[in-house]
C-alpha cells in the first residue's frame, strides 16, 4: 500500500525540521536525523575584519564520510556552523581557523531517528489537491 502525504499535513513538518538546535559548543549530545544544528563559538581575539577570517568545521560520519562546512561570523564575537545530518549513529567534529580562539574545538553527538517520515529506508511522497 502507498502511504499519502497530503502538503497540508507535510508543511508544519517541513517547517519544524529547518528550525535549528541550538548548541554551544559541545555541551549537546544528542539530535534528530534532518534536524539543522547551529553550533556557536566565542572568538574575541580576531583583528581587522571578521568576514575575511576563514573558519571550517569537518564532520566525521559514522560512515567514514567527511564534510567540511564553512562558519561564518554571526556578530558580537559569535561564530557559528551550522550542519545537518543524515545519517543516523554517532558522528564528531572538529574546527579549524587561524583563529586561536576558534582553532581545534572538537565535539560529537549522537544522531537519532527524528520521526519525521524520511527517516525510512523508503519513503513515498505523492502530493493531491
């Protein structure tokens, strides 16, 4: 049988997995597959111009895959990443920059089934009127 997701049911979910979780450093531990991650650094050592200052994460998947996304400076000393995961199991990260401040900060977390429907191995979305 073919399950039916009609985008009036599908909005509200859509819309609650963009918000993101909001994590200081490494003091989360736990998050939803599909689930956005913010994660906020404090770096007040930098001089000159914040948005020229290049600052990575890499994101080590249970996998093996690696992904590096950039940060980006969020105003008031604040730096942040944000990532999403797709892949359920426990995955870590760690920062690079020039950046004493922002350099080596190293965290993990455990990715869990978030209930939304693309959790499942196979999902099938058909839209109707």
């Amino acid at each position: 049988m073919r399950s039916v997701i009609r985008v009036r049911e599908f909005l509200p979910v859509l819309f609650l997995s963009l918000l993101p979780v909001r994590a200081e450093g490494s003091k989360w531990e736990k998050v939803g597959k599909w689930k956005r991650i913010e994660i906020a650094f404090a770096g007040s050592s930098w001089e000159g111009n914040p948005f020229e200052r290049l600052f990575t994460a890499l994101f080590f998947f249970p996998s093996g895959r690696v992904l590096r996304q950039f940060g980006y400076y969020a105003g008031d000393s604040c730096w942040k990443v944000s990532f999403l995961s797709d892949e359920k199991g426990e995955w870590r990260y760690r920062t690079s920059c020039g950046d004493a401040d922002l350099d080596g900060h190293e965290g993990r977390s455990l990715c869990v089934a978030s209930g939304l429907f693309a959790d499942s191995a196979s999902c099938n979305l058909t839209m109707s009127r």
